[in-house]
C-alpha cells in the first residue's frame, strides 16, 4: 500500500503535538510495512521565501498554486492509494483535495481541531468557550473579534477560506475523528456518518507500569483554556495536605499562577518544562492525572500518556475527554464499567462516596468545569485511584496502542481505496 501523507508542519518554535503525531504516523506505516510518501511543508520556511512566493501568502490557505503543482507531480509519477491530510493551513490549502481527486486518490483527513468552523479551531474565545460561527455562512463574529492570529485582516481570511473550501470538506472520501466528540462535530457540519471514523492517536508503550504514587499530577500548557486557574480554586477548597502532593509541569502566560500556588502551599509544586524522562518521572511520582480544561479539548496526549503508566485521570466533561476515559459510552466490559466502579469505590470504607456530578468511567471521572464539582471528585480520585489503574493500562492497551492504532489507520485506507476503486469501476 503506498500512502500520501500531507501536513503543513506547525512552526518549531511553537511546540505542536500535531508535528509529533504526524510523524509518529508515518515511522509506524513504515514500520508496518506501509510505503509513505510524506508532503511536507513548514510554516518555518516563510521568512525564507522569495518575494514572489511571499506575494501569494495571503491567498495560500484558499488555493496555494505552488503546492498543487508539486502535489500533481507526485500523484501523477507515484500513484498512491489514498492522500493522508492532517493540517492544510497556511502552505497546503484545502485545495490539496480537489487536486488528489482530479487523480483519482481519495482522501482521508484526521480532525485535529474544530477548523472546519471555526477561524481559531478552538471554539474558544476571551476566555469561554464560543460558537458564534457555527451554522453561518461566513463567520463574521471572527472577524469582529480578530479571532485567527489576533488580526482583522487574516480573520477575515482564515473565514473566507472556510467558506469558499465548505463543499471541498464536504467532498472528503473519509475523515477520521480523534474521539466521538470529533464525530460529533462533524455530523453537525453536515457530514454522514458512514464517512466518519473514530480512531485516536497512540503513544509509544512505556512498558509494565511502575506502582502508584501519591497525590495529583497536571501537565499541560499552562494557557487560560487548560483550565489551571479552575483546578487551583478547587484545591484550595481542601486544607494543606489533605490530597497528597499537587505536581504542576508546562510553561506558558499562566506560569505566574503556577509558581504563586507553589509558594503559597507546601502540596503544591511547580515542576516547570519536562523533557520526556521528566514527564515520565512526573507520571510515576503520581496516582492520578488531571486534565481539567475548560475548551473543548479535542484529544489532550497526556490522557494517553497517563492510561499508558496504568494511571487513571480526573478530567472535565468536555471535548474528547470523556472518550479517552471511557465516559461517554453507556455499555463497559463487564467488571470495568462506571457502574461497577462507582459501586466499588462507593463501597471502600476508606474512601467517600460518589457525590451527584462525578461521572465514573473505565479509566477515570468526569465532572462538569466548575470549582465546586471538581473540589468534591478530588477526594473520590484519591481512594479510588489504586482500584482504576488496571483498568486504566487495559484501556490502553485496547485502544491506545501504537499498534492497535496502526493496524485500524491501515484497515481505513484499505477500505477507502476498496470504496474508490468501486465507484470508479461503476462510471
């Protein structure tokens, strides 16, 4: 099977977990045995460009001629099965789709983000979630708020090319969305389900998971829309020590917040930026991970990492975070399901009850972004941490591995092609 796979490569000084999946796709394909033909660009490579090419920036994301000749040329000598589309923006354009079905390549999309929408891809705006744009033709509201980069002018760009590239989207052979929630989105812009799939991203397998630790671990770009300023309220609400250790990694504008709580209480520490063996070490030191966002967070890695250490996570109820905790299904395998979670730790006389508004899953709880209600699961997480966790790494394993993931990324694009290869024979 021979693969195309296209992504506009996010500046390096803008640390992007979208870079790291891509290419943690393409060395499991190959690995796999698949043949990848990466069509990369960067958006590192701008300042180098010449005038003329400079001269077309603005009208890139619509159409990027240079682009589609270089994509034409390699459909046109390599033949590929199907073109594997992540981020199009700024160097790639959306139009790389109607170039690969002019060859007759279909073509598969993950969904990182909510861009077919919305101008950011956040639906999150001044510090609450919003979508204004949705369901519009034109998504004025922004423009008036200078939604993409801060400006005006590529504001009204960035929802020009959303407008103008609606029936492109719409024309995509099948999108593969990272949680049901992805899924979700996409039906309501208006595609069918039987060209959505739910497939998530992987991480490596870190190996047997060490024992528990103690206390909590948030690790997280420490923006406002991560929810830091929302899990730090909740914490106080319980006295000096009664939770363990709060552990707090990343940088980012918040990172004053960070360090303040730090100094104010002897539970919490700032462990700053971690390199891979620190997050790990981080991982291990804890019991259970946070992920408390206040966006609709698509599919936060550390969820992953955390179910990967055999570690269960307490997460806000929005966005991809109920999936990856095995939350937003009603039916668990027998044993392992919020029902008989719930009913066991409930049971454990060394642990509280579960108050209304924590949802249990398979691997963690959910509860509504709210201080009051996160106060009250933090206990919960706690004592029932131990009773989850191999729960957690079983999650993993089944839905999380690379080579889980791998062999359904491989099963989509045989089908997609089978699918192609159909329609064309029918014409």
């Amino acid at each position: 099977m021979r693969i195309v796979v296209a992504h506009n490569r996010y500046r390096e000084a803008q640390p992007s977990g979208e870079n790291t999946i891509v290419d943690a796709e393409i060395a499991q394909l190959t690995a796999a045995g698949v043949e990848v033909l990466p069509f990369l660009r960067s958006s590192d490579e701008i300042p180098t460009m010449s005038k003329p090419a400079k001269a077309l920036l603005p009208i890139s994301p619509i159409w990027a001629p240079q682009a589609q000749q270089d994509l034409d040329r390699l459909l046109a000598e390599h033949r590929p099965d199907v073109l594997h589309l992540h981020n199009p923006y700024p160097l790639l354009s959306p139009w790389v789709v109607r170039t690969a079905h002019k060859r007759g390549v279909p073509v598969v999309q993950t969904v990182h983000n909510y861009r077919q929408v919305c101008s950011s891809g956040l639906y999150f705006r001044d510090g609450v979630i919003c979508q204004d744009c949705r369901g519009r033709a034109l998504g004025v509201p922004a423009i008036v708020h200078r939604c993409y980069r801060g400006s005006r002018a590529q504001s009204a760009l960035m929802a020009t090319t959303l407008a103008v590239h609606r029936p492109t989207w719409r024309s995509v052979d099948r999108f593969i969305a990272l949680t049901t929630a992805v899924a979700d989105h996409l039906r309501d812009y208006g595609i069918p389900d039987e060209r959505i799939v739910v497939k998530p991203n992987a991480v490596p397998d870190p190996g047997t998971p060490a024992p528990l630790g103690d206390g909590f671990l948030f690790m997280a770009r420490l923006t406002p829309e991560k929810g830091l300023d929302l899990l730090l309220e909740a914490w106080r609400r319980h006295p000096v020590g009664a939770l363990g250790t709060l552990r707090i990694a990343g940088d980012g504008e918040l990172r004053p917040l960070a360090e303040a709580a730090a100094a104010d209480r002897p539970d919490v520490v700032y462990l700053g930026q971690l390199d891979r063996a620190g997050v790990r070490a981080a991982i291990e030191a804890s019991a259970v991970v946070l992920a408390t966002s206040t966006w609709h967070d698509v599919l936060p890695t550390v969820i992953i990492e955390a179910l990967a250490s055999g570690r269960p996570v307490l997460g806000t109820a929005l966005g991809g975070i109920p999936y990856l905790v095995g939350a937003d299904t009603p039916r668990e395998p027998a044993g392992t399901g919020p029902a008989e979670v719930a009913s066991a730790v409930a049971g454990d006389s060394a642990g509280p009850a579960i108050p209304d508004g924590v949802q249990v899953g398979e691997a963690g709880w959910v509860v509504a972004p709210d201080p009051a209600a996160l106060a009250a699961a933090l206990p919960v997480a706690r004592a029932g941490a131990a009773r989850l966790a191999p729960a957690a790494r079983a999650r993993y394993e089944r839905t999380f591995h690379p080579d889980v993931v791998t062999r359904r990324l491989i099963d989509i694009y045989a089908d997609v092609a089978r699918s192609r290869t159909a329609v064309a024979g029918d014409r």
